[in-house]
C-alpha cells in the first residue's frame, strides 16, 4: 500500500476488509430490515432494498416517492408538493424559474422536444374513486380533478427509473450525498428501533447510531449476549445502557446485565458501545481499532470486483483497478418540476456543458466512462452494467457498434477525471456548478473525513 496522507491507514484497510467481507457474501440482498407495521391501502406493499432499507411500493413492488422533505430550495412553493396538494402534471415545462443560480428566469429549457411532463417522469400513485384514507394514507384531489394517494399530507408517485422490486434510481445518483434543488425521497415505514438508536444511511450501509447522531460499535472479543468489556477496555469504551424498564428483548434486540441493576443494549446478541470521546457524527473512526466494527442494519452491497478503495486526504474513494478514483454526475434542471437530469434518458446538454464545454469528444475525454470488463457481473441491484453511446450519452442496446460497456450506479453510468495523476485524486471533486451539486460532478467517497458545504 502506498504512504497514507492521514495519520493511520485505518480508514482504508477497514474500507476495503468491508468490500472484502460483502464480497465473499451471499450476494442475494440481505434479509428484510426490521420495521414498525402500519395500517396501508390494499394495493401498497413493503419491499427490501439495497441501501435505502425498507420502502413502500405499489403493487407492482415499484417504490413510492414524494416531493420534498430534504434540502430544498426552488420547485414548487421553494420545497416540493405542499400538503395535500400535487402539482405533478401532464403539461411540459419550458423555461426556467430563476430560482437556481446562476441561470435567469425565463430562458428556455433544452431539448424540448422529447422533454416529458413531470407526470410522465413521476406517475402519480392513483386511487380509486372508492379509496379511503387509513392510518398515515390519504386520498387528495389533483388540480386535473384525478384522486391521487398522499402519505403523512405528501403526494406520492413512482419513478419511470425504477423497473423491478427493490429499485430506488429515481430518488438520486450518489446515495446519501446532497443536492441543490427539491429532491424526490422514497419513503417507507419507521424502523423497529428502541428510542435511544436511530439509523443513518452512509455509503457503507444503513449505520446505526444513537438518536444524537454518534455510531454504535460492537467488539469481536464480546460473547452472544455477553459483555467482555472490563475496567480497562472501559476507559476507552462507553457500554450503551438501557433502562431498567426497557424490554428484555424485542426482535434483533435485547438487554444484558452488566451488574445489578445496570443493563447494556444489544443489536442481533451483540453488545453496543460508544467510543468515548468521539466528537464527529456518523463516524467511522471506531472501527479502525482492531477487533471493533461499527454495526449496519443492512450493510451496502460489495462495489464491483476489481474496484479499489483509495486513501485521501478528504478521506477514502472509490476507484477503478488502476486507482483511477470513480465520480458520479449530479443535475437538477432549473424547472418548475425540478427534474433530474444526470440520467442518460435525460438531456445530456448540462453534462455536456460541463465536462466540455459542449464538445463531445473533449468532454469524453476529460471525463471517461468506467469500463466494465467482458464477462463482468453485478451481484446487487444498486450496481449494473450498461451499454452506452458515447456520442449521444444515451444507453443501448448490448452489443451495439461503437457502444462502450460501462458500470453504473443507481442505474446512472460512472466516470474517472483524466487530470487525476495519482491514486487518490479527486480533482474534478466538485467539478461544475453548486460545488457540482446542481451540475457537475463528485468523487464517490466511501469514507469523508470533512464536512461538506451542503
């Protein structure tokens, strides 16, 4: 391994033994995530996914979306649907509100054309005219005089994107990195979660962490239900105590007894610590100490054999075989519906604004696809492989002349940048417009180690 820039190669030696560990897994997704039932319309189901943990569906198992709920700013009323209301329909969107620098209000939008309607890229979640509402589900009427279902007050839709069970392309590219601009988020049922915990979705998987923010580790030397930790491992460790009125157990959880009338949480028989005196949230730091690992319910697929994990002075990357480190394309249109467009079926007018000035070749050039070797293969529904023009930007059929065979993720085709000259590189991190939130392009980070500006 070449000098690490940080202080320890923690983070890359744990980075890697975990795409090392899901790699030799099963690769079927792992089993449903416990979740807190709830009264739903007969035709909604609740479906396993890769990274976003349970999600509701319609009846086909495509995943439900709504408007909003994020980091939001321009789309309708600034944040998406307001309550009870949709404003997804049938008409196209021309021009641009000016609510997104740096564009002005009123310039028109690309490739009109073939642009769709935002009902045609979001099709409403339609209800019966007998529908009626139960538990969180509601039925509102549309401005086109079409009953729509609404979950907690939010119109709900699917997404064109999405094709099987368990898919979730339409909720963004890169999961759990920001975005400037109204984002559509799946939604799903709360997690069967005792009070103190909560769960954050990282790149590495679904963390679990106190309901402050702060990871939860297990230790390898602990025992089923037993706690090894003694008065020297505690000055470093902090047992995660229950109350002494909390279950003795509940599903993957349980309590163990540290002395009388002192009770230590457990997560799927192990036992659960803080690290003491750990001040960044969501961290990773904990599992760089031998024998300790932070705990996921439900870990991230393994990235595709043969990609690297990379040291950083940001932190840790994804990267190709040769250390190229892999970027992803983010794009929000400055529209009324606050379309994505970082989707080949999408314009490919912005990418190509910003990847090279319009010109094609330079714009393949500077930023290349991630080619898939022949005869390589996707274990899990977030990663695939693709046929892509590179003239056009536009996916086709396998075997296609001329086409390139490229990885994807969340169904959207990566890139490497060919000014990075090291491993580890992120040069084109960044790269566009909103720190290329809005436009442009970000390093695949599997690990950061500074807080982002969004």
């Amino acid at each position: 391994m070449r000098n690490c820039y940080l202080a320890s190669c923690g983070l890359v030696l744990a980075a890697l033994a975990l795409g090392a560990s899901a790699n030799a897994a099963d690769s079927k997704r792992a089993s449903l995530e416990a979740y807190i039932s709830e009264p739903l319309p007969s035709l909604i189901q609740v479906v396993g996914t890769d990274m976003d943990g349970p999600v509701f569906a319609d009846a086909k198992g495509h995943t439900l979306y709504v408007f909003g709920g994020g980091r939001e700013r321009g789309g309708y009323g600034g944040g998406g649907d307001a309550a009870d209301k949709s404003k997804c329909m049938d008409t196209v969107d021309k021009v641009t509100t000016g609510t997104m620098a740096p564009w002005p209000a009123g310039m028109e939008l690309p490739d009109l054309a073939t642009r769709q309607s935002c009902a045609k890229v979001w099709p409403p979640l339609y209800a019966g005219d007998d529908a009626k509402p139960i538990g969180s589900w509601s039925v509102i009427t549309r401005d086109d005089g079409k009953k729509q279902w609404a979950y907690k007050h939010k119109a709900v839709y699917t997404s064109v994107l999405d094709q099987m069970p368990g898919d979730v392309n339409g909720g963004g590219n890169l999961h759990a990195q920001g975005a400037s601009g109204t984002m559509r988020t799946p939604i799903g049922p709360d997690a069967d979660l005792p009070a103190q915990f909560d769960i954050e979705s990282v790149p590495t998987g679904r963390l679990l962490t106190l309901v402050e923010g702060f990871s939860v580790y297990t230790w390898d030397k602990d025992g089923p239900n037993k706690s090894n930790c003694d008065a020297i491992c505690e000055n470093q460790w902090k047992p995660v105590l229950a109350a002494a009125t909390a279950p003795q157990a509940h599903g993957d959880w349980a309590v163990i007894a540290r002395s009388p009338g002192v009770f230590q949480w457990t997560y799927r028989k192990k036992p659960l610590y803080a690290l003491i005196g750990e001040q960044q949230k969501r961290s990773l730091h904990g599992a760089d100490i031998p024998g300790w690992r932070n705990v996921y319910t439900t870990p991230a697929p393994a990235w595709p054999k043969g990609f690297t994990v990379q040291n950083n002075p940001g932190g840790a990357v994804l990267a190709d075989a040769n250390g190229n480190t892999i970027y992803n394309f983010n794009c929000i249109e400055d529209a009324s519906d606050q379309q994505s467009c970082d989707h080949p079926s999408t314009t490919q007018q912005y990418r190509l604004a910003i990847c090279g000035g319009f010109d094609v070749k330079r714009c393949n050039e500077m930023f290349p696809y991630v080619v898939a070797d022949k005869g390589a293969k996707s274990t899990s529904q977030i990663w695939g492989i693709k046929d892509i023009d590179p003239a056009t930007g536009r996916y086709v059929a396998a075997g296609t002349p001329g086409a390139v065979h490229v990885w994807t993720f969340r169904d959207r085709p990566l890139y490497t940048f060919a000014r990075d000259t090291v491993p580890g590189e992120v040069r084109a991190n960044s790269w566009g417009e909103g720190n290329g939130w809005r436009n442009g392009f970000h390093a695949f980070w599997v690990r950061e180690e500074f807080r982002r500006q969004f």
